[in-house]
C-alpha cells in the first residue's frame, strides 16, 4: 500500500522561510490532549531505536498528536508510520471529523503515513499479511492505544507483537487509567499483565511501576507465526518466520553430563529458534539434572526434556537381548522418543557446535532413513563391516517414523553387532547400508589436527575442506588414553577436552573450555576436583601400563 506524503510549501522563497518559522496549523481539539505528559518519556527511550529510517505503527490515532510527534521527533531525518483506527467506520460525524483532522496533521508533517480506516484486529491482520511478503518486515515502534477493555488490548499487543522487530520499543497506554478499578476485568492493566505473562523473557521493561504507560523494548526475533494460502510462495514466513522447532536427542550417562552441557549450550548460543533437548540416561543425578537445565535458563524458546534409558527399548523382538552400554542409547532412544516427533537431530556429548542447526536441519533426507557424515578415520568400512561406504554415527538426522516402523530389524542388527569394532556405528550402517544421506563435513568435524590431517585417496574424496569452517566440531578418540597410547611418538593423539590429557591437537579444544565457562560447571577446569581427577586417571593409566610392560617382558623369557 502506497504511503501519502505531502510537502507543506509556501507560494514564494520568503513565504516558505516564514512558513518554516510558523507553528504548522494542525487541528487539535485542546480538551482532548491525552498525550503530552508523555513526550519526555519517549524522548527518554528514543536513543534506543537504532534503525536509521524507522518504521512506526500506532494503534489508536484519534486526532494524531502522538502520530505527530513521532513522525517530527522519531522520523526526523527519515521514517514512516501507520496509523490503525476505526474512526466509527466514518459512519458518524464525529468518526468523520477525527479521520479528516488524522489526515490533515499528518500531510502537515511531510513525512510518508498511511491510515488504515478500521477496527484493530482486521487492520492488523491487513499489516500481517502484507509484511509477509514486504523486503525487510517489521516496526521499530509500536504504540497501542486503542479499546480500553482488557480482552481488546491483549489481542492488539499478541497481534502487534509478531509485527515488532527485535529491538522495537513497544508501547501500551492506559496502563494505569483510572475510569476502572485496575483489578476490574475490563481494565487495559488486566491485558497488559496477562500479555507481559505470556512474554516474559522476550522484552526489557523500560517503565517504572508508576509510569501511567508501559514502556518495552523486545529482546527477541520478530515471527509472524502462520503463513497465508495466497502468498505461500513469497511470503517472508517461508523464509524463516514459521518453525514448528528442532529436536535434538542426547543419550548420555552422569560421567558425560558436562560434555552434554557444552553441547546444549553450544547449540543455544549458536542456533536461533525454538529447540527441545531430549536428554536420554539411565543415571543423571538430579544435581546434573539442575546444572543441565541452566544451560537453557536465558533462552525463552530453549527447553530440555529429561526421559528414562530403559536397559531394554521397547521392540518387537523382546525375546532378543538388546546389547549393554551407553554407545548404544542412541539408538534405545527411537522407541522412546515421545509419539509426536517424527524427526530428531542426534548428537554424541562429545562435540561442540559452532553454527545454526536450522541449516542441518531442513535438510530435506530424499526418502532416505538417515542423514549422516562420512566416517573419516574409515570412510569406507572395515573389517567387520565390509567395504562400503560408512558414516559416523556422533551425529545423526533420523526420521524416526520409519526407524520406528522397522525397529525389530534394527535391533536384530544391534545384537549381531553387539561385539563388533564400532558396535552401534556398525549396526546402524549395516541397517542404514545405502539408505543415508551424505551430509557435508562441516557437519561433524572429526579428526582435525590428527588423523584428518592424514591424507589418503579414500580421504581425499570426502571433501574434507568444508571441515575449514566446521559447524559442529566432533572429539572423536578416548577420553583417557593408555600409557602406550601417550607416549606413541609417530600418531597425534585425538580425544576430549575434559580427559586427562585434553585434546591438545585439536584447534577448537580452548574454544570447547570458553563454552564450559558458560555453563553450571565453570571454573571446573581449574577445581581441585578435575585436578584430583586427572591424577587418578593418569596414575590408573601408568599402573596398567606398567603391569601391560612387566607381563611383555616376561612373556618374551
């Protein structure tokens, strides 16, 4: 819709000097300036709009002095407003003139306006629409003044909302208006509480607890939230506005709860929109439980869900025992995923993610069960598997539905696999053997600084440059490698940050700390527990290679 916007020149060059100097002529009725007292609030707040032409929406515009003011004062070098009013639908003479004397004041300001003619909600409606599919959508000022029943200003403030950008000053008047009892049910304060209720953590309250208004500024992305059957194609929704949410699956036990925490945490730092942890364990203490659950305190659309490991999954094939150990939780966790969803993003507690995970995860799986990275250490199999291609099963974007549907076959290849090299890697390659999805490196960055570094014709083909700038960094190796292992003076050593003797060939290993710090374990590095823990595991490591060296040399005479 084309906004109006009108110069207000004189005849001649010293008439438009004198006219510059004049009060423009608005029409206001000077019993009915409700708005003034405000102005040095606003101003106060103005500082905070950070957009260099700022686009205004205002809800209840009666004769516009504040629509005035803020086309004078907000939009002085550049800007636009909307207006929404219904002006009694211009049926009445009263509606008449307030809508003739809107349009008058604003022409006088010479800045771009529009007024939309009509009651708040289809008006709003009308803006939803057409910012859908607008070049850059969204308001940076939003000003709501309309009905004065409860109901009526929380439906304008939920809809308004989803047409405020992130650091949009939002603004409700009448928040102490005293024609009502503020606890009456028709109060404007009763909607503006619920709608605070509602949105709590997506805003900074800007007003004092006796301001007359309520002052915010939205701390949070702007989403529409629905799309339209017309515009589907072109709407802005389909450009990230309209997200059902990610799922992502842990299987982890006590001992892993601080790798887990760098990976939630890693993952709310980096991924905008909403996503559910589903945290799978047959042993996390409540303590962890706690810790784990801060890791998402500040994120308003970050939630985690904590579900039972059972020692068995539920399966057709309960006559046939289901192999022991944590590796095998992320697959014991398909069954047990709650019915509604069909898709999950895995990840082992081992890795660090370093870019958003909506990328990965609108990956569209063509038919396929699984969407995965190549293995790197052995692209193409091994010995117990065959020669085939072969991912690595640290992160996984599964289609539940159908490994739901054929589970009973799943666990059968669990169990034949129970003692393989890679156990539940291997089982889930042979079910998956040419029904996965090639995911790029980046993806899950294994090896780097070590074996990755090794470049074979097998490797070469992976295309390892994406792992240059990887999304999610996997630490792949032991946690607490062997005496022998140590002291291998031919091989980087890979593993994990936490272990005893880190990761120190992998680049990102300091960055993976920066992130613990960040969690309910910071200052873990340093605490005498790790240090304490390090020692008893370095000195276990020492003891077994000792006893592993005396029975060599024995065994040798």
């Amino acid at each position: 819709m084309r906004l109006q916007s009108r110069k207000h020149l004189g005849t001649s060059h010293n008439n438009s000097q004198t006219n510059e100097m004049q009060e423009p002529q608005y029409r206001f009725t000077e019993s009915q300036d409700w708005f003034s007292p405000h102005k040095d609030a606003w101003r106060a707040v103005f500082g905070r709009v950070t957009a260099s032409s700022p686009r205004v929406l205002e809800i209840g515009s009666w004769e516009g002095r504040s629509a005035v003011f803020l086309l004078t004062e907000l939009c002085r070098n550049d800007g636009e407003l909307v207006c929404v009013d219904h002006f009694d639908l211009l049926q009445t003479e009263a509606g008449r003139g307030r809508y003739a004397a809107l349009q008058h004041n604003l022409s006088l300001t010479g800045k771009p306006h529009r007024i939309i003619d009509d009651f708040s909600v289809p008006g709003l409606m009308t803006l939803l629409r057409e910012e859908m599919s607008a070049a850059r959508p969204g308001f940076d000022w939003v000003y709501i003044d309309g009905s004065h029943e409860a109901d009526d200003t929380f439906l304008d403030g939920e809809l308004a909302w989803r047409l405020a950008r992130k650091g949009a000053i939002f603004v409700f008047d009448d928040y102490h208006w005293n024609l009502e009892p503020e606890d009456s049910i028709r109060h404007p304060k009763r909607g503006i509480d619920g709608f605070l209720a509602l949105h709590a953590g997506q805003y900074t309250r800007l007003s004092s607890d006796d301001q007359y208004q309520m002052i915010l500024q939205k701390t949070t992305d702007m989403r529409i939230g629905f799309l339209m059957k017309d515009n589907f194609a072109t709407t802005a929704a389909s450009q990230g506005l309209q997200k059902s949410g990610i799922n992502v699956a842990l299987a982890i036990d006590d001992g892993y709860a601080i790798a887990a925490a760098v990976a939630i945490r890693s993952t709310v730092i980096h991924t905008r929109g909403p996503v559910t942890f589903y945290v799978f364990s047959s042993d996390l203490s409540d303590v962890s439980k706690a810790k784990l659950e801060q890791c998402v305190a500040d994120a308003i659309d970050k939630t985690i869900r904590f579900l039972d490991l059972p020692a068995a999954p539920p399966s057709p094939l309960a006559d046939v025992p289901f192999p022991a150990g944590p590796s095998w939780g992320k697959i014991a966790l398909i069954p047990i995923l709650p019915e509604e969803v069909e898709k999950v993003l895995y990840f082992d507690a081992d890795v660090l993610v370093r870019g958003d995970l909506n990328e990965i995860w609108d990956t569209d799986l063509r038919g396929k069960t699984l969407g995965a990275v190549p293995d790197v250490g052995y692209p193409m199999g091994h010995e117990d598997v065959g020669r085939m291609k072969y991912f690595n099963a640290g992160v996984l974007l599964m289609d539940v539905v159908r490994l739901r549907k054929d589970f009973g076959s799943l666990h059968a290849q669990c169990a034949k696999m129970a003692n393989s090299k890679f156990k539940d890697q291997d089982a889930l390659n042979m079910h998956c053997r040419d029904d996965w999805l090639c995911l790029e490196m980046k993806w899950n960055a294994q090896g780097l600084g070590t074996y990755a570094e090794d470049v074979t014709p097998e490797r070469a083909a992976l295309g390892l440059d994406s792992m240059v700038e990887p999304c999610i960094i996997h630490f792949t190796g032991v946690m607490h490698p062997s005496m022998a292992e140590a002291l291998e003076p031919f091989v980087k050593l890979s593993g994990k940050p936490w272990g005893y003797l880190g990761a120190p060939h992998n680049p990102y290993c300091e960055e993976w700390w920066h992130v613990c710090e960040k969690t309910a374990w910071k200052g873990w590095r340093t605490s005498a527990e790790r240090q304490l823990e390090r020692l008893l595991e370095m000195e276990e490591a020492i003891q077994v290679g000792v006893k592993a060296f005396r029975k060599k040399i024995t065994d040798l005479h």
